[in-house]
C-alpha cells in the first residue's frame, strides 16, 4: 500500500469514504493533514502546567499547537509536515480543498516546490464525484509504476 | 480655471498641453504631456479613456503615472522603501514621519494590466506561481515582485493579517518562498462590545471593545520598531504627531474635495479623476508634499468651477454611490457616458479618509483608524455607513462593483444591496469589472443605462 498524505481542509460526511477509495487503489493515508485530522488537535507537551494553570495550558495547546494554513507566516504549516513525510515515507500528497479557499490554493505551488512529492490536488464539491474517483485512480497507478 | 470644463481623449491632450504651456504653465519636474506615458510606459489603456481638461488633473495623471520613477530616485538618493501591504492607509503615517522612509502599496500593481493591457506580463506570471485568475486581480502584485520590472524592491515589506482578504493575504504569503520575506502584523475583526465590556471610540463613530484597540496598538508598536531599525533612529512622540497632522491635512482636503464634486450642482470633476485622486490618500503616492499640493490644485480647481457655475457634467446626472474601486478605469468613463455622476464612494478605505485624533498618543490614535477600516468588520457595519452617507450627500441609486475572485466581493454585494434598498429605497445595481473590461462594456453601459433609467425615472413620482 503506498503510503499517501491528506492534506487540507476538512472532509465533509460526505467525503469520508476518501480514504476507503484510496485503499481501494493500492494507497493509504499514512498522514492525515486535514483540519479535523492530526494536524488540527491541540498539542499539551507540558503536563505540570495543565494541573499548574490549566487555561493558560490550553491557550497554548490550541495558539501554539495546531498549525493551520491561515497562520502568517505559515513555516509552522512546513515545519509541522516536512518530518511527518519524511518519517512515513509519504510517497504522494492528495492536496483537499474547496472550491474558492484561497488560503489552500494559493499554496498548491509551493508544496510541489517545497516537498518534490507527486501531488493530487482534488477540489472537493458536495459529494465525491466519479471523475474524482478516477484522479485518484489514476495518481495511485502513476504511483504504483 | 483655465478653460470652461470638458472631458478630453489622450490625443487632444497634447495640443491642450501645448496651450496650457504656452499660457504660462509651470509644470513640476515630473510633468509633461499625458501621452508620453503610452510610448514610455506602454500605458496604452489611456488611450481609451477620457480626461478631465484641467492642468490639475494633468498634475494629477502625471504624479500618479511617474510613481514609479519616483521610488527609483527616492532610493537613489538614500531613502529606505517600505512596502506596505493590505491595511490601505496605516502604515504608511507611520512610515512617512521618520525621515528618509518612504511608503508606498505594491498592492498598486493590481491597475498595470489594466493601464498596459495585458501587455504586462503580470497575470501570466501569477498563474505560473498557482495564482490564477479565481484570485484578486492584485495578484499581479505577484508578477511585478518576481520580474523586479515595476516598483524597486522594497527594502522591508509589511502585512497585515487576520482581518484581511484571504486571496490577497494568500498572494502575500506566496511572496516570501520566492524571497520576499514579509513582517506580518495583526488587525482583528471588528467587533461590537459585549455587554458590560470596557468599550473605546473610533473615527467615524463606530464603538469597539478596548481590548481590540490595545492588540491593534501592540501590533502596530511591533511594526513602528521594524520601521525605527530600518530608519536607524526612533520615531519619537513629536515626530509621529507631526506625520499625523500632515496625513490629516491630506484628509481634510480630500474631503472637502470628495463633498464638492458629490455635492455639486453639477459635478466640477470626473469620476476617474476622483478615483485617482482618493488613492492619493493611503501612500501619498510616494511623496506626501506633493500630493498636497496636487490636491490643493484639484480642489481649487473644482472650486473655481463651482463658483462658476461650470462642471464636466450635465446637472441631472444620477447620483451613484460607488462601491469598491474598479479594476479598468474604464469603467468610471463609463458610468457618465451612461448619464451617471459619483455622489459617494467606499473604495475600501474609508479610514484612510477620516482625521487621525490628534489629542491621543500618536500610537493609539492610528491604532482607532486602523480599527475603523470598512474592510475588517462585517459587511452590515460596512452597508449602514454606506447609507449614512448616501442619505448625507443625496445619492439616488448604488453601484456594488465586484472586483473579480476578491474573496470579500462574493458575498457583500447582496449583504449592501439588500441593507441599502431596506434603509434608504434607493435602487442598486451589482457588476462585476475585469481589468481589462472592453468584452463586457456594452453589457456593463446596458446595466448602468437601466440604473440611470430608473434613477431618472424616480425623479417624477
């Protein structure tokens, strides 16, 4: 199973059978980078401060702990995937957003340019659409070769 | 006043130069005839519109089309350039009371498809780098970064964020893997006070809650450190009031410009002219002496006229509200052609338009104008000012003009409209204006001749 990085916006009831079509294809997500995913809980690496000051604790767990697309700058966005790549071996991005969100779009370029991984960027409408289900096909096949 | 009123095309331009030059014109280093900007520039969109005949608004074309040049000689002569980005008219007070700063919007790139017609190169740019034409047409602010062949580089870039159009703060932040590292500073959205909450004022009446006005003064003290380590030397409490009273002077002739041009009888200047000359307002174009002086010739300009009785326009021309600016000047030539007049604008910086307080630290008091941005709070807020004033200068319709793939436009158009027609009855129309808007301009008069139709058409009931 190639192992494959979701990145983006959240999935929609809608979507959540994405990760079961990847699979279907040879993939998995090995990385979930979506905002309901890994990348969007909250992050408490001090534990006596939570008894010590626990709002102060979960200020700092949602302000510094999640990194999000909207953060300016948004290195934190880079530097919280470039180990998580490398340390699972992702072999290829599915880049998920919606129709009209700049912030993720604008971004497409530069996670070519900074991670040189093959990338599928899917532009999610209501449902998963048939000819979406074949990029995915198809990226997986590309991938499989 | 020189002449009686009238709107001229680019080539009559010249042989009125050589008039107004004979007459005794004393032109200012940058002046000369309008048309030189075509060959020189390859501004060729001014061949298609039409001019106000007065040297005021020579004055003013030539100190809006040599800007270029002008940061080029600034940095010459030693000045550090900072570009400020988004917040439309705050930082560049700032910048502008420290000696040898000079601020200036490469968001301003976003008319050169327009003025050269695509000819630019910028778009096609943006859309190599992922930013295509669903964004803001300011992504050729994009383009003119990485080919260097527009505005100098400047030496400190700044941008504000949080409150601010996604598409252009996703362009922004595309700037700095290619090179152009950016300071990034935080305006929040604008909110009303809860109940029982320590609330502050801002310029133009609107209420806040304090603690928004502390965060907007620490982020705009962040920025006032990085613009004092770029000067070399601090911007003391004298210095920084003094750079406010001169953005106040620029202000307050503005507005007394914008009142008698929407107020007039018979409007004594343009729209087009107007447009440019609004703009003035957020970065001086580069020099903040000279945009006195040419908003102190507009002014008496539209003032002699006035008295005369004179203006570019017939007296029954619909008054329109204009919202947003437009991507292709074209489109302000148009809405008269169409029997249209400006009475009113909301070019997206209504705070760059208000006196800055004057009895506050200098710190606190630009840190209420930053807050009093029509664009950082919620579209009602935005649409009952608007009705504040179309109620004040006497507009009879309004135009919300969508500025293509600009996040704020998909959705405000309906939110003013529906506002606007609820408090005031007046009619409104919502068009959408490309840079470049030669395919769409026979629908776009069409849409405008029904506006002025039904405007006209109220007159009588």
């Amino acid at each position: 199973m190639i192992p494959l990085a979701l990145v983006g916006e959240s999935l929609l009831p809608s979507h959540f059978d994405l990760p079961g079509l990847i699979e279907a294809r040879g993939g998995r997500v090995a990385l979930d980078a979506t905002s309901d995913g890994e990348r969007g809980q909250p992050v408490f690496p001090d534990e006596a401060r939570i008894d010590e000051d626990p709002f102060a604790a979960m200020v700092d767990g949602y302000f510094d702990g999640v990194t999000d697309i909207f953060q300016r700058p948004n290195t934190r966005l880079y530097d919280w995937l470039r180990p998580r790549l490398t340390d699972r071996g992702i072999r290829g991005i599915v880049l998920w957003h919606y129709s009209w969100c700049d912030l993720w779009r604008a971004e497409a370029n530069r996670l070519r340019e900074e991670f040189r991984l093959p990338m599928l960027h899917l532009d999610a409408g209501d449902s998963l659409t048939p000819s979406m289900k074949t990029r995915v096909e198809a990226f997986l096949e590309i991938l499989h070769a | 006043m020189t002449a009686p009123p009238r709107k001229l095309r680019l080539e009559e331009w010249d042989a009125r130069h050589a008039s107004l030059v004979a007459g005794g014109l004393r032109e200012s280093a940058y002046g000369g005839v309008l048309s030189r900007h075509v060959g020189e520039r390859g501004d060729t969109r001014l061949r298609h519109l039409l001019f106000d005949n007065s040297a005021a608004a020579l004055r003013l074309w030539n100190f809006l089309l040599t800007e270029e040049d002008r940061l080029r000689e600034h940095r010459a002569a030693g000045r550090k350039l900072v570009g400020a980005m988004k917040d439309l008219g705050t930082v560049p007070v700032m910048a502008f009371a420290l000696p040898d700063l000079v601020a200036f919007y490469p968001d301003g790139a976003w008319w050169t498809p327009c003025l050269m017609e695509h000819s630019d190169g910028l778009l096609e740019v943006a859309d190599r780098l992922g930013i295509d034409d669903s964004f803001c047409p300011v992504r050729a602010m994009l383009g003119a970064f990485v080919t260097g062949s527009h505005f100098p580089i400047p030496d400190l870039l700044v941008c504000s964020a949080g409150a601010v159009c996604d598409d252009f703060s996703a362009i922004a932040q595309r700037l700095e893997p290619l090179g152009f590292p950016v300071f990034w500073w935080e305006i929040p959205r604008r909110r009303s006070p809860e109940p029982g909450e320590s609330a502050g004022s801002l310029p133009g009446g609107l209420v806040v809650p304090e603690c928004q006005i502390a965060l907007a003064r620490g982020e705009l003290g962040r920025v006032c450190l990085a613009l004092e380590e770029l000067a070399g030397r601090p911007l003391d409490d004298a210095a920084f009031s003094a750079g406010i009273r001169a953005a106040n002077l620029v202000r307050r002739l503005l507005r007394e410009l914008r009142d008698l041009v929407f107020t007039a009888a018979s409007s004594p200047l343009p729209a087009l002219e107007l447009l440019i000359a609004e703009m003035l307002a957020i970065h001086y174009c580069s020099d903040r002496e000279e945009t006195i002086l040419v908003l102190e010739g507009l002014l008496a300009e539209a003032q002699a006229r006035v008295a005369a009785g004179q203006g570019v326009l017939p007296a029954d021309a619909a008054r329109v509200f204009w919202v947003n600016p437009v991507a292709d000047l074209r489109a302000m030539n148009l809405l008269e052609e169409c029997g249209g007049r400006l009475c009113g604008t909301d070019f997206m910086f209504g705070h760059a338009l208000v006196d800055i307080p004057e009895d506050l630290p200098p710190l606190d008091a630009l840190a209420r104008v930053a807050l009093a941005d029509p664009m950082i709070g919620s579209a009602q807020d935005r649409a009952r000012l608007i009705c504040a004033e179309m109620r004040r200068l006497g507009s009879e319709a309004l135009v919300v003009s969508r500025i293509p793939g600009a996040s704020h436009c998909c959705r405000e158009g309906d939110i003013i409209r529906q506002i606007v027609r609820d408090n005031t009855g007046m009619p409104t129309l919502e068009i959408e204006v490309p840079p470049l808007g030669d395919a769409l301009m026979p629908a776009l008069r069409s849409r405008l001749l029904a506006l002025v139709e039904t405007v006209i058409g109220r007159r009588t009931l």
